[in-house]
C-alpha cells in the first residue's frame, strides 16, 4: 500500500511570491491534514480536510489555505511568502475520522522563502 | 497557549539503559495520546498510543504510561539502542476524534554507545 505522497520535496521560493503544495494520501483515506514544522516549534496544525470539507483550522494567518479533491488529494497554497514561513511542511492522512487512530505522515516539502 | 509541551528539548542515554521522555497537557478534553517518532529527512512515524481509560500500553521496548490527574504521559524505551536516537513528538487528541491532533515541540534522543 502506498504511503503518503507529498510534492515537491524541496522549493525555493522569494519572498512575495506564492507557492502550492501538494498531497496524496494513502488510498482510501479521506482525512487529510497539514502541518508546519520550525526549529523549535515542533509540530503546529495548519488545517484538516475531509471529504473536500475544511474541519478544522489552526492559527495561522489567511495567506495559509487549502483545499482537497474529490480523489480525497490536496493542496495547500501560501500566498505573499514571508522569510519566516521557510519551513518543513507535512501532510498526514489518516482513515475514518471517526475513531482514534493515527495519522500516517508524508517526507514532507520543505520550503524555503529567501 | 501550548497545550502538550514537552519540556526537554533533548536527552542523551546509553545505550542498552532505559529512556524516559515526558510530556505533559494542559487540555482535559484531550482523551487520546500518541507518540511519534522522527527521523531527519522523513515525515514522523507513528510508534504507540494510549487512550484515557487505559493508564499504561505496550509494544514491545516501548510502553506509554498516562497519568490523567497529574495530566502527563511518559515514554519509556527499554533497553535504548542506537537506531531510537530521533526526535520523539508527544501528541494528543480528544474525542470525537475531530482530527485535530496537538503536537508537542518534540525531544531529541541520542543513544550514546
């Protein structure tokens, strides 16, 4: 079974510009969630989507957004970059969405913002 | 207003001896624990969960402790070996399962040999 996809693996991007970041779940899921993770900060939730629906959303400013597909893929856009939104950004799928289980995390994409 | 924090930043153990990461919550609504475990260059990876009605769980070295009063849970890995030197990440949820899973900033393991 395939895992969690994510692309690109890397990006560079300047400062202004805006950038789309791209995850597959692993087949079957549809929960699919976002996460950013700095030196420091650990891991910080972005957003969560299922079944094509934004459930949940983290504190992060408007210029984060996401969406999913119905083939349960999703992206994530930032728009405006920022020097401190260079991060290693994650993507995490999980099943049901229903019971307490774990979610299965992506390599992740790491950005940076020069 | 962080709600799981795990205080130790990093630890370092010899290898063969137990290692114990801590964490601990602010959120009594949260009902389901997990750890994850990190290597550099890869997403985390799930290593063991522990719901509220349980106060202890099992997967061979690894055993989760949770004490709901004191809210805080411990890892604990016994014996440590070189390749659980990784960043370690406490997590919490709570029921229903909204997907909204805390993580904390994470603790760096080195086993030393």
């Amino acid at each position: 079974k395939a895992g969690v996809t994510q692309t690109p693996r890397y990006l560079i991007k300047t400062r202004g510009q805006q950038v789309t970041l791209s995850c597959s779940p692993i087949s079957g899921h549809r929960s699919v969630s976002w996460y950013q993770q700095t030196p420091g900060q650990g891991l910080q939730f972005l957003f969560e989507y299922f079944s094509e629906t934004q459930r949940n959303k983290g504190n992060f400013p408007g210029r984060f957004s996401g969406r999913q597909f119905s083939n349960s893929r999703s992206e994530m856009n930032v728009s405006t970059l920022e020097l401190g939104d260079s991060a290693l950004y994650l993507c995490a799928s999980s099943g049901t969405g229903d019971l307490n289980t774990e979610a299965f995390f992506g390599q992740g994409t790491r950005l940076t913002v020069v | 207003d962080q709600q799981v924090k795990q205080n130790s930043p990093s630890l370092s153990v010899q290898e063969g001896r137990i290692s114990i990461l801590n964490c601990d919550y602010t959120n009594s609504m949260f009902d389901y624990f997990l750890w994850y475990k990190k290597y550099p260059a890869e997403g985390p990876t799930f290593l063991i969960s522990i719901s509220s009605i349980k106060d202890k769980n099992e997967d061979g070295r690894f055993t989760v402790f949770l004490n709901k009063s004191a809210k805080h849970l411990s890892l604990h890995i016994v014996p440590s070996q070189p390749g659980d030197s990784a960043v370690y990440f406490c997590a919490a949820s709570q029921y229903p399962r909204d997907d909204k899973i805390i993580f904390g900033k994470g603790t760096r393991l080195h086993i030393l040999p």
